[in-house]
C-alpha cells in the first residue's frame, strides 16, 4: 500500500467498531480519516486488539501527517458529533 493509497474492501467492512467518543458503531474508513482527512487520535487504542494498526498508519499517512494526528488538544464529545453531522450533509 501506498502513502495516502486506498484501503482493501476488507477494512471498509470488516473492520466496524464501538466509538466511545460518538457512541455509536462507526465503520473504520470513518475512525481512519474523521479528523480531516486524518486519523482519530485513538484508533490506536480501539484497533491494538483487532490488527496491527500502526503498521496500517505508517503505510498510509507520512510521519508529519501523524504528527498532526495525535498531537494538540482532543475535541469533546459533542465537538465530534456535530462534525460528523455536519461531514453528512
């Protein structure tokens, strides 16, 4: 896989999951590029278990674009929720 390449059908589908953020079951395209284009900051803590998703990470986003990811100040609750609604329309 390519820097920034697509995912398999596989992660799109299989890969749905419990956010505690939302509450709700998002798919993992959803978790992997909710923060503009970005990563959730804790898809690593939601998928250690399921795959190895910092080998997932490293092939699709460079160090810089993770950087971005996982540092600053994480959005609310409700900061996520209004975007996706918004991100819907």
């Amino acid at each position: 896989m390519i820097k920034g390449g697509e995912f398999p059908p596989f992660y799109t589908h299989a890969m749905n999951i419990y956010c505690h953020q939302l509450g709700i079951i998002v798919e993992f395209s959803y978790c992997i590029s909710m923060n503009e284009g970005l990563p959730c900051r804790n898809i690593i803590g939601c998928y250690k278990g399921r795959t190895d998703i910092i080998v997932i990470l490293r092939e699709k986003f460079t160090d810089e674009e993770l950087r971005k990811a996982f540092s600053g100040t994480p959005k609310s609750r409700i900061e996520r929720i209004m975007e996706s609604l918004k991100n819907k329309e």
